[in-house]
C-alpha cells in the first residue's frame, strides 16, 4: 500500500469494519510513515511494533497512537532520523543519543547492540537518551530472548504519580519488561508499567466513552475517580503503592540518569505540547545465557522446567489454567494472526484522518487476518 498508489479505491472513514486483516493495517500505517519521508524498513518496523500491541490487546500501545506521533513529526519535535548517535561505547557499555527520533527505530538499534555486547562480554547494557516512545517494551525483550538473551528493557516517562503520601506527581509510570528463553515454547515475557495503568489505557477508555476501575488514577481533588476524562487531570496510582513507586523511581535513574539524559521533571508529556520534544530515556540490557552454563541450551532448558511446574501447580477453585507471564497477550497475537486485529472506531476513525490527511489512500480490507 503505497501513498503514491493514487488509483487505488479509498476506504470510507466511516466503514472501516471493526476487525481488519494484519496485512492490511500494517500495510496502512505504513503507508503513513512511508507519507512522512521514512524508508520503507524503517515504515514497517515502526508500523509492525504498533499492530503488533493492537495484536496482543495492547490498545494503548497501538495504533492509537499514530496521530500523536505523526502531529510531532510535522511539528518537529520527533526527527526523521533513522539511528541514534552512539555517543559512548566502553566494554559492555553504550551510550547513544537518538536525537528524539522514532523510539522503535532507536530501541531495536539499542536492544541488538546489547546483545552483541552480550555475545563478547557476557553482558551488553545500551541506555538511550534524548529518546522517544518507543512502543511496547516486550518487542525488546522478545527480540534479547530470541538470540539466547535475558533481556530487561525500560524508559521514563513525565511524572504522573506521587510518593506515598505526597500530593503531586514526581515519578512517572515507567515501564519495566524482562525477557527470558525458554526451551521447546516462546520466551517467558513480563512486561508491565509501574502505575495501577498505563495512561493510554485511560486515555483509550476516554475516547469509547467508557469507566475505568476506581483503582487505576484518581481526579484533580486526589480522590479515586472512575471517570477516565477526570483521570487525565488528576494523577496515576502506583501499583503496589509504596513498592511501585519505589521501581519507578529505580527505573528513571537507570534510564535518564545513567544515559545522561532527562528525568524527573525534565521529561515532557507524551500529549502536552507537540513542538516540544518528549525527551524521554531508555535502558537496555542482555545476559548471554551461555555465559551461565555449560551450553547454549541449559538455561533455556531449566526455564522450560520452571514453566512446566508453574503451568502443572494446583489450581484454586473456579480456575481451569495458570499462565505465564505474557501467555495471555502471545495467545491474543496467535488469534490476531489468525482473524484479524480488532480496532475501537475511534482508533480507526482516526486512522482514517491521519491517512487522508497526508494523501495516503487506504484500499479495502480483505478478509484474511494473516501477518505478510
């Protein structure tokens, strides 16, 4: 799907149907990027790290976003540049400046250096500052344990929650993932952000006009709301109080203060002002899982053992399985690939915009949900 493929028919805004094929929506976003003046590898690496959370029922890491990043990119506060500046490169260590390009771009380029730092020293830690976005945190982790890597990957964001018992923000809900092999299955993937909920959550609830759990933010007054609008000017919650603020705060010195980048304060809001850079920090790092064994496979292998007595344990009443970590959103990607990526109409609406917006032309949907 190109955006110079004038001649191809254009999709109504207002029929896109509610589940569409893999291809296509990948395709289309794209496009979009295509649009914009990115090469076409780097389009479809940007356009596969957001289907693929859709995919997973990651909404808010998905294409719900591409509004957001296409006004930042015309605004210029997210560059065009494809690859970060390694700014410092010592042993096991990097240091890259990206320079406020794509974070997908600049997060798989940091992830695949630790890891060949990983396969020289045993180790490989790549942080990132001057950064953006950079999608779901399990693409970097799924992509460490795929090479035979534990991977940890994580970033900071603007503050959104408090310290116990404080009344204004001063950590942000960073996200933390941590990948691992896993002999005979896919890797074992955690992959969490530090508040109750991530903001995209909330901010996904907004535009369907739906609740959200009392739990998750509270309004502008410090009290716990279940209106998600209310939630946007209030703050977050940490998840486990005191403890997940206490690992939100760990992350912004493993992200902005080791990278020599923003923290804190100094991060700006995903959705404040567009010409403003976001200026966020990433971490990343890979064990070379050899390294700890005696061959390529033993760790994988006693992860695989782990596994099986987690997904063989008792289980309480009312339950018919255990999971994984990650089970639950691979066994949603599995399905996607199967029947399709199913999308909120205002995602896909908005979807629309962006495209007819930058000339873009959406041909059709077809009816197969496969990943091309």
């Amino acid at each position: 799907m190109s955006a110079r493929n004038a001649g191809a028919p254009v999709v109504d805004p207002a029929h896109l149907p509610p589940t569409v094929p893999v291809g296509w929506l990948t395709d289309a976003v794209a496009a979009v990027f295509g649009a914009l003046g990115y090469s076409a590898p780097a389009a479809a690496l940007v356009a596969g790290t957001l289907v693929d959370a859709d995919m997973r029922g990651i909404g808010s890491h998905g294409v719900m976003l591409l509004p957001m990043y296409v006004d930042r990119i015309r605004a210029g506060s997210v560059s065009r540049a494809e690859r970060a500046e390694v700014v410092r490169d010592k042993g096991a260590v990097a240091v890259l400046d990206a320079g406020h390009a794509l974070g997908q771009l600049t997060g798989d380029q940091a992830m695949r250096l630790a890891v060949d730092k990983a396969r020289t020293y045993g180790v490989g830690v790549v942080t990132v500052r001057r950064a953006f976005h950079f999608g779901g945190a399990f693409r970097y982790v799924d992509l460490a344990a795929r090479n035979g890597c534990v991977g940890i990957a994580a970033a900071n964001t603007r503050p959104l929650m408090p310290a116990p018992g404080g009344a204004s923000a001063v950590v942000g809900n960073n996200p933390l993932a941590v990948g691992v092999p896993r002999a005979g299955g896919r890797p074992v993937i955690l992959d969490v952000a530090l508040s109750e909920a991530a903001l995209g959550k909330i901010r996904l609830a907004a535009g369907e006009g739906r609740p959200i759990p009392a739990t998750w933010a509270t309004d502008e007054r410090g009290e716990p709301t279940t209106d998600p609008a209310a939630a946007l000017r209030g703050l977050l919650l940490p998840s486990g109080a005191h403890k997940g603020y206490g690992l939100a705060l760990m992350v912004d010195v493993l992200t902005g203060v080791l990278s020599g980048g923003a923290y804190g304060q100094g991060v700006q809001g995903l959705y404040a002002d567009v010409s403003v850079p976001n200026d966020c920090a990433h971490f990343f790092l890979a064990l070379d899982a050899e390294t700890f064994a005696e061959d390529a496979d033993e760790i994988a292998r006693r992860v695989d053992d782990l596994a099986g007595q987690v997904l063989g344990s008792a289980l309480a009443p009312g339950t018919d399985r255990v999971h994984l970590p990650g089970d639950i959103e691979a066994d949603r990607y599995d399905r996607a690939l199967r029947e399709g990526v199913t999308l909120a109409p205002s995602v896909s609406a908005a979807l629309a915009e962006v495209a007819a917006g930058l000339g873009v032309p959406l041909s059709p949907p077809g009816g197969a949900g496969r990943k091309e």
